[in-house]
C-alpha cells in the first residue's frame, strides 16, 4: 500500500475519534465498524451507507403527510468522515475485510459492527 487512495473500493474497519455530528447519517456512538471507502481526498474518507432511510412528511403540494401514511425510503449514499474525526483505518492484508465481517467483533450477532454499511 502505497498512500491512501490505495483505500478506495476496499472494506475497511474504522474507529473515529467520536461521533459528533454524524449520527443522522448512521454512525453508531461506539465504534470500530465496518465500511467500504469509495473516494479519499484531503478533507477525509468517503465511505458507502446502503441503508440510509428517510421518511417524506411533506407531499409534493408541501401538505404534511399524517404520520400513519408516512413511508420510509432506502437510499444507497456516501458520507464523509474527516480526517479530524478519524483515530484508525484497519486494511486486511490477506483478504477484504467484507469476507471477514460477519466473524468480527461479533458482527454475526444481530449486525452489529457493520451499522448499515455493509449488506
């Protein structure tokens, strides 16, 4: 590995320094988790959520939509990590660290450790 674009279309395990404005978008309070890296630049990590839900509580004529209509929708998005916010990057040498997800830090057990990154 050579620099940190090397990084990108691989699933790594990250551990942020906290959370702090980036729950809205799924990322857990404790850490470290699994996420796919699909750019690098020099603000910090862009990393693939397939499970980014929203819920429409407006119509298209600005209504407000009764809470028992409203639907969720599923979007496929990336999300910036900052460098700032960022304490380790975890790159498996031997394998993607997809293949080897499910085995780590219980990511078997209900999810958990992949927090809608990983499908």
């Amino acid at each position: 590995m050579e620099g940190a674009q090397d990084l990108v279309d691989k699933t790594v395990l990250v551990k942020l320094e906290d959370n702090e404005g980036l729950q809205f978008a799924g990322v857990p309070e404790e850490g470290p988790f699994f996420c796919k890296i699909t750019a690098v630049d020099q603000i910090g990590v862009w990393v693939e959520n397939k499970k980014f839900v929203t819920v429409e509580i407006r119509d298209s004529k600005g209504r407000f939509i009764p809470e028992e209509k409203q639907e969720s929708v599923n979007h496929i998005v990336n999300l910036l990590l900052p460098w700032r916010k960022i304490q380790t990057v975890v790159l498996f040498a031997e394998r993607d660290a997809a293949e080897i997800a499910p085995g780590v830090l219980g990511a078997k057990a209900k999810g958990a450790g992949t927090i809608g990154f990983l499908s």
